[in-house]
C-alpha cells in the first residue's frame, strides 16, 4: 500500500511539473490596433502617402461585429473584437465614407451613412458580409460627422456636426419612409472652452492664438433608459482628442454635462488620443469604446484606432479604462478583466539600437501651435562601427527611421537596459513616400525576429518570411515567453519603396524589482482652475510614471502616463469641479503601489 501510494505521489509531482513547463498565456490586443489600414487619399495631390483609420462606427450584429472607419474603401468584420477581415463592398461612395455613422436594427437591417460630399443615400442590407448594399430613394442632407439612432419604439434620429463654431444638432426622420425628415429639427449643445479645458483647442489643450475647439463625432449609447449622447473635441491631430458625454432623458433632451467628463481621455503614453469614437455592446453585456488615435506624423490626418473598455457606474456615469491602454491588454473573452493591462511591461524602453543602414532619422512632434517640431538626425556610429538609432526605443510614434533598401539585407538590432522573459511585439511601421494614395490588395509584411541572451547566439521566435498579412501595426504574442536580452528584426519586404519604422516595442516581464512608492507628490491647482501642477520625487529605477484623477476618492477614471520626468503640467481640468489626484511609479518589472488619493479643491 505504501508503494502504490509513493507511486502515486510521484505521479501527481511529475504532472504538476509537466503542467507548469507551459504557461497559459492569455489572449490579448494592444492600442493602436492590429488592422491592414487603407492609404489615404488626403494630400494625395501634394504626393503624401500614409495609412489611416479614423472615425470609427462598430456595431453587433446577429451576434458579430462590423467597423466602418474613415475614406477606407470598405469596412471591416470580426467575430471577437480581436481578428479584423476586411470587406470590400459591391456598392460603395466613391471617395470611400466620411466619418461614417451605422446601426443594427432590431438584427434586421443594417443602416450606413457617410458620403464624403456631406450629402446622399442611406444605405441598408441584410447580409453586410456579403457587401451589397442598397441605397434608399431619398436624399438626405448635411450628414457628414453624423450619428444614426433608432429608438426601440422606431423612432429615427439623425446628429450631427463639425465646427468650432456651431453646436451639434438632431433631426428625426422616418425610417419607414425612405428616411425623409418629418421636420423636428433642433440645436443640443456647443463646446464651453471657458468651463471644461479638455475642450481647449490645441496640443497639450494650449494654442497661442486658437482658443476655440472642434467639436464633432457625435455618437448616441441607450443604457437603463437614459440617452449618453457622445462627441469629440478639441482637434482630431492633438493628444488630448477625447470623447465627452451629455445624458438625456430623451433623444431629443434636454442633455445635461456629465460632470466626470471626458468619458474617453488618453494623452500621454505611445498612443495618444482617444476621440470620435463609438461605444458598442458585446453579446457578453460589456461596452468598448472604439476611438481615434492621433499618430499625426506624415500628416496632422494620419490617424489610428484604439479600442478601451466602458461602463456606467452606479451614479449612471460613463467612463472607459485607458490606463496603460497601448501595453498588452487582455482580450474581449476575459471573464473579469477584459480591456485591461494584463501585467506585462515594456522591456524594449531606450533600449540601445542598431541599424543596417540609415537614408534618414527624423525626430518629430506635434508643436503646441498644432505645427511640427522636426529634427533630422545625423548619422552617428558606436565604436564597432554600426549605426545608431536613437528613434526605435523612445515611445513616440511621430519619429521614424528610414533604410536605404527595402530588402532582406535591412535589419536593426535593440539591446535591452536589462534581460526579460519577452512575451509580445509590437511592430510599427512608418511610411517613408510609399507613393499609395488608395486601397491596394496584395500588401504585405515580411520579416523575422529573433531573440538572444548574449546577442552572439539567436533563436527565431517569429516568422513571418514568407506571409501574406498586411500588418502596419503588427503586434505579436508569443505562444510561450523566451527569456533575451536582445531582439532583432530581420526584413525581407514590407509596402513601399524603403523600409521604415517609428518604434520596435518588445513587452514581458523583467527579472528585477518594480519600483518603490512615489514619495513627495504635489498638486497645485493654478488660478486658472483648469490648470494644474504635478511635481513628485524621481524613484530609482522608474521608467515613468502615472498620474491618475477623478471627480471622487473612488472614481479615479483618467490617467496620464509619462516618462523619464518628476513634473507635469496639465490645461484639461474642468474649472468648478472638485477633483482627487494619485500617482504610481512603473519599469519593466511592475508597478508600484499608489500614493494616498489627495484631494484638490
């Protein structure tokens, strides 16, 4: 008996130990998203090519979702809010669609608007997988910017707007009668920079001589009877591009300010910006909220998408989490915490590269006069002679380094501050004069990457030599974590003439300790109540820092990432609420606990 049981225990210990050798690795996604973004046809007469997606309208429909985004030529389709194909319609604007606004209907019908021309039909279909569409008979106008809703009654309404001048207005229509208006037209409300500095135009919400922002994208959410009716301010090229709410009572109003505004705010970090959007239900109950993400490099137009979690806590307010919201964040299927970082940490931050060659390194921003900062990089060598980079390891999106080829002798070469167990890439790529102006088929993304300890010896970790994925944005999980201290990417062919990227983002889980708590934080609300001052002591060992506010102790909805600094100045408070600030440090071990929630009149 003592055998059988010593055997048995033997047993259990070898399957634990078998069962432990292989993690289970969540599912997860990364802002900006993964998808095959169409070249635009903005400033194609002045020959800039770039990719971008903006603008976003999803919907669930028969239980799977469709994106429509801006001048794509199409839209796209997902089963899991992850994995997006793209549909090429049989009917179409000519120009593609211009913030486009979309509804499902009771599971019936489909209904799509967004002629770029600001005028046109009201597209609808049953089958939108199939991509035929057929228009109504009825002209409608003054849609561009605009938000389709039909009520559960059947009651149809039509938002609308984009100006720094006019507010957004409502018409209703009958959706049984070929969308013709029934004459009930009204103005809603306007931005009130004075009172909500989010809303100021600008980087940073500052300009020295505009001081009026836009406000568009409106977008309407039913949720327990009340109406959230949604839009963008203050300019869809700035990090602080953000959604707002007005709840209602009814479609029409009176909409009264959601006091914990914006609902959807991310200005710092890698990806900035997180307006014009749309909120959409999962079949699970869970609401995301799709936005635009300002990369504004080539172009102020040049744009992204971003999806973040939403919710309506138990005073009906809507917010959505977009803390840490361009690091690995666990998957729509997660039972608990879906849209959320799921702990894993950037290793590749200014991690020293290398390059095969270099045409050019540019070092770009967003001025705070809504211009650009451009610095172009000499050309510079460590002491064996290969080039350096110093643009693919400094989280901005804006700069970039171009190859002199687009060939498999292109490569660059990061070595880590410190070795990691990696667990995810994130690839972007930058166009450098692809000379696309349009949809194109046939792009694609090829590459390898590979992994070292002592950057003498490599495992290829991934490959994608011979792939067929057009991928601007490639991220990447790993099935099982590698441990490195060196990553490596080794090109054969991406689209356009050069190989280009603005940055190489390597995440996992570092092997050292996360940073101690921030001592000495100070927030010092200015005369203008719409302003405010952070300073804190710097921690050994932080990568940066984030600083987290919000209208009570317990709702702490935003959240501002910064690196390598221990100030911060911030114009987006709203000037006559009470406010509770907190900050925590991170590196690429962890994060650290909070600071104590202060309270800030």
């Amino acid at each position: 008996m003592k055998y059988l049981k010593r055997i048995f225990t033997i047993t259990i210990l070898f399957g634990t130990l078998s069962t432990s050798a292989q993690e289970v690795v969540p599912k997860t996604y990364i802002n900006p998203l993964d998808i095959d973004y169409t070249y635009m046809v903005y400033n194609s007469r002045n020959n800039i090519s770039y990719r971008s997606g903006a603008d976003p309208a999803v919907i669930e429909y028969r239980g799977e979702y469709f994106m429509f985004v801006t001048r794509s030529f199409g839209y796209w389709h997902s089963k899991d809010l992850i994995n997006w194909q793209f549909i090429k319609p049989k009917q179409w604007f000519f120009e593609g669609s211009n913030a486009p606004t979309a509804f499902n209907y009771k599971d019936s019908l489909v209904y799509f608007a967004g002629d770029p021309a600001g005028y046109g039909s009201i597209l609808y279909t049953d089958d939108p997988k199939k991509g035929e569409w057929t228009p109504t008979a009825s002209i409608s106008t003054n849609i561009q910017d605009s938000e389709l809703f039909i009520d559960d009654d059947g009651q149809t309404y039509l938002y609308w707007g984009s100006s720094n001048v006019h507010p957004l207005r409502v018409k209703m229509l009958d959706k049984d009668d070929r969308f013709l208006e029934t004459g009930v037209e009204k103005e809603l409300f306007n931005l009130v920079e004075e009172e909500h500095g989010w809303e100021r135009f600008g980087e940073n919400n500052f300009h020295p001589t505009l001081k009026e922002g836009y406000m568009e994208g409106a977008s309407m959410t039913k949720h327990n009877g009340k109406y959230y009716l949604q839009y963008a301010a203050p300019g869809t090229q700035f990090n602080v591009y953000a959604d707002g709410a007005y709840i209602g009572e009814t479609p029409l109003g009176p909409f009264e300010y959601m006091k914990n505004n914006p609902m959807s705010f991310k200005p710092g970090g890698f990806a900035n910006g997180a307006g014009h959007g749309i909120t959409v239900k999962q079949t699970n109950g869970q609401y995301w909220h799709f936005a635009t993400v300002a990369l504004a490099s080539n172009s102020h137009w040049e744009r992204r998408l971003a999806m973040f979690p939403t919710y309506f806590d138990e005073e009906g307010l809507m917010y959505s989490i977009t803390s840490y919201g361009d690091y690995p964040l666990y998957g729509p299927d997660h039972p608990t915490k879906a849209g959320l970082h799921n702990g894993w940490m950037l290793l590749s931050y200014k991690g020293k590269a290398t390059v095969s060659s270099a045409m050019k390194q540019v070092r770009k921003s967003t001025a705070t006069d809504g211009d650009f900062d451009i610095t172009e990089m000499p050309l510079e060598k460590n002491n064996r002679g290969e080039i350096i980079s110093k643009l693919l390891t400094d989280e901005s999106p804006k700069s970039f380094w171009v190859a002199e080829a687009n060939d498999d002798k292109q490569w660059v070469e990061i070595e880590m501050l410190a070795p990691g167990n990696i667990y995810a890439f994130q690839l972007n790529f930058h166009d450098e004069e692809a000379g696309i102006y349009t949809r194109t088929e046939g792009l694609r993304h090829r590459f390898t990457l590979e992994v070292s300890e002592d950057g003498k010896n490599w495992k290829t970790v991934v490959d994608r030599s011979n792939s067929f994925k057009d991928t601007p944005n490639a991220y990447i999980p790993l099935n099982q974590p590698v441990k490195g201290k060196y990553v490596r990417y080794n090109n054969v062919e991406v689209p356009g003439n050069n190989l280009a990227l603005s940055e190489i983002r390597v995440f996992g889980k570092g092997l050292g300790k996360k940073p101690e708590k921030v001592k000495g934080f100070k927030v010092n609300r200015q005369e203008d109540r719409r302003d405010a001052s952070f300073s804190w002591n710097l921690v050994k060992g932080a990568q940066g820092y984030n600083i987290r506010w919000g209208i009570a102790p317990d709702k702490l909805y935003h959240a501002w990432l910064v690196y390598d600094t221990n100030e911060h100045f911030m114009r987006n408070l709203d000037r006559d609420t009470q406010y509770y600030f907190s900050i925590e440090a991170f590196n690429e071990n962890g994060i650290s606990e909070k600071t104590e929630v202060q309270e800030v009149k």
